[in-house]
C-alpha cells in the first residue's frame, strides 16, 4: 500500500499510459526528461519513478536549477574544494555526490547554465564529477531524472542547450498533459486533495456540492494540478462545519465562471444575484464579517441577518 503523500492520480487514458511508460523507465535506470506545463506534476513523477526504481532506498535529492545563479549551483551540484573561490572555507560535497546510490531530479533543466552543462555531460558519460576547484574526480553512480516546461528542442535550435546532452538526457521522454486535456482526472484528484486537506485538519470528510462538481469539471485549471490541490485546500478550510463544499467556498476565478454558465440557462433573480454577491465579498474579505459589512456598505447587523438567511453558520 503506497503512503498516501506518494499516491499519484493517474485515471483518464493519457496519465494511464504515461504512467506504465514511467513503470517501464523506473526499472530502466536510464535517465529521463520529463516535460509539461507548470504545476501537471512533474515532480511527483520523478519521486514515482524513483520510488519504483532499484534505487528507492537511496536518497532522491531535487535541485531547481533556475532557482541559483550559474557559479552557486554549480558547486551547489558538483561541490567544491576550500579555497576555490571566496567564500569556500571548507571542501563540500555536491548533491551530485549527495545522491549516490539514489536519483538526482534536476528540475527546469532548461535554465542550466552551459558550464554547468558541460560538467553534467561529463558526469553522464563518465560516471564522475570534480568539485569546483578541484584536480581529481569522483565517482558517482546516481540516476539522473530532469524536467522542463519550456521547448528544450527550441533551446537547442537557437543553440542555447547542448545537443549532445539533449539526447543524454532524452533517453525516455515523458509527456504530462495539462489537466485539461484529461479532465477524467480532475475529481479523483479533488478527492484526493479533500481526504488530505480533512486529515491534515482533522475534520470531518467533505462532500461536493453538484454546483462545485460541475465548476471544476468545466473549469480550464491553467495552474494545472497545483492549481486544483490549492483550489480544493481553501475550499475545505473555508468550508468547515458545513457538511458539503459548496460554489462560494470556491475561488473566485472558478466562481465566475460558473456564474456565466449558470446565467447563460436563465436569468438570476435579484435575491440571488445579492446572495451571491454578498458570498463573494464575504470570502475575499476571507470570511472577516466586520470588513465584509463595510465593503457591502450595510451595517454588521444587517449582514448577520443576510447570512443566517442563507445558512452561513456564525463562526466560520
Ligand atoms: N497525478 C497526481 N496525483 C496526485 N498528486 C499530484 C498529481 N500531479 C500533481 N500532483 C500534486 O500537485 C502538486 C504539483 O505537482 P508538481 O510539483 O509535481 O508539479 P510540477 O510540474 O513539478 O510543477 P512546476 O512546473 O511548478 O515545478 C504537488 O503537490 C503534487 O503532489
Ligand atoms: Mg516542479
């Protein structure tokens, strides 16, 4: 039974097929480049790969690698000997060295320096890295996992990617679809993410509105799966006490399109169209009444009433 941090969604055809591709490349140990938008879970698939690998006692250590400036992550990942360069006060192991017996995910690997990508090929083709300032090399055996969302055959084209570690680094290539274009994985996902977010508050499971169901099914998620798991976190927090998940607790991105959908079936009436409104002040004000009655522009009392009317329980 995988922990349930590890679980990975996988049920439309897309993620199902590029799931028991990375089953077939964990076992593989060959390197992969996995690529997609931000936030369709990159990450997680490089921790599945190494989870399922011969490797998975052994460390996985994730480095950004747009995240440093050239001279810092490069001695961040090659390490470096007392001395090399201001600052150096003593020798220090690199996460190349770091990660032996286990996989190195390089994360935006697109935003690799070319010093830093010269050291990577070698490290691939000879199985070996030297620390920054150093004259000797050390063997490493690590398993090299990396990902992208930018083009890397355009960085190669327009010459600012190597090409020869390009295909070093390609073995596998591995595709994750945005979410959506594999919305039957979008409510096994919030399922997910609703079990979490009610463990990690220890409340009581929640259930989904239709309205809700419907939002996030048609919902584009342009923030891809991260985008869903903080969608969903916000919403059980907001939701507390209540026994479903309903449209306000919602961003106000998701409930606005929702409103459209709605709208475009048949016009609101007035008393809804203000239940709605007063709803959404309500959670941007992040369920502050004192702010919400003073942006709405009636008094404390007056809202009260309003929202006892509409079964908003009084402490949120
Ligand atoms: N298929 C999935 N099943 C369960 N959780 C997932 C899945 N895909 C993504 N997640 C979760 O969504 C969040 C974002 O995923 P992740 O960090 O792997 O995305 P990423 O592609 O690396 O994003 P970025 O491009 O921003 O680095 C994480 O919390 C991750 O655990
Ligand atoms: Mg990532």
């Amino acid at each position: 039974m995988p922990r349930e941090a590890d679980a990975l969604v996988a049920k439309s055809p897309r993620m199902t097929r590029m799931l028991e591709l990375a089953e077939r490349a964990a076992v593989a140990d060959t390197t992969v480049l996995i690529t997609g938008e931000s936030g369709t879970g990159k990450e997680r698939v490089a921790r599945f790969i190494h989870q399922r690998s011969r490797r998975s006692k052994q460390p996985f250590v994730a480095v950004n690698c747009g995240a440093l400036p050239e001279s810092l992550l490069e001695s961040e990942l090659f390490g470096h000997q007392r001395g090399a360069f201001t600052g150096a006060v003593a020798n220090r192991e690199g996460l190349f060295e770091a990660a032996s017996g286990g996989t190195l995910f390089l994360d935006e690997i697109g935003e690799a320096p070319p010093s830093v990508q010269v050291k990577l090929l070698r490290a691939l083709q000879e199985h070996s890295v030297r620390r920054v300032g150093a004259t000797k090399d050390v063997a490493v055996d690590v398993r090299l996992l990396t990902a992208t969302n930018r083009d890397l055959e355009q960085l190669v084209a327009s010459g600012s990617f190597r090409k020869d570690l390009f295909y070093r680094l390609r073995v596998i290539p591995l595709e994750l679809p945005p979410l959506r274009e594999r919305r039957d994985d979008i409510l096994p996902l919030a399922r997910l993410f609703i079990a979490r977010t009610c463990r990690e508050n220890s409340c009581g499971p929640c259930a989904l509105s239709s309205e809700v169901l419907d939002a996030l099914c048609a919902y584009p998620w342009p923030g891809n799966v991260r985008e869903l798991e903080n969608a969903i976190e916000r919403a059980v927090v907001l939701a507390e006490g209540q026994p479903k998940i309903e449209l306000t607790d919602l961003p106000v991105e998701l409930r606005e399109r929702a409103a459209v959908a709605a709208q475009a079936d048949e016009p609101l009436t007035l008393a809804e169209a203000e239940r709605r409104h007063v709803l959404d002040v309500l959670s941007r004000c992040e369920g502050n009444r004192a702010a919400t009655a003073r942006a709405l522009g009636i008094g404390e009392n007056t809202l009260w009433r309003k929202l006892k009317a509409y079964g908003v329980p009084a402490a949120r």
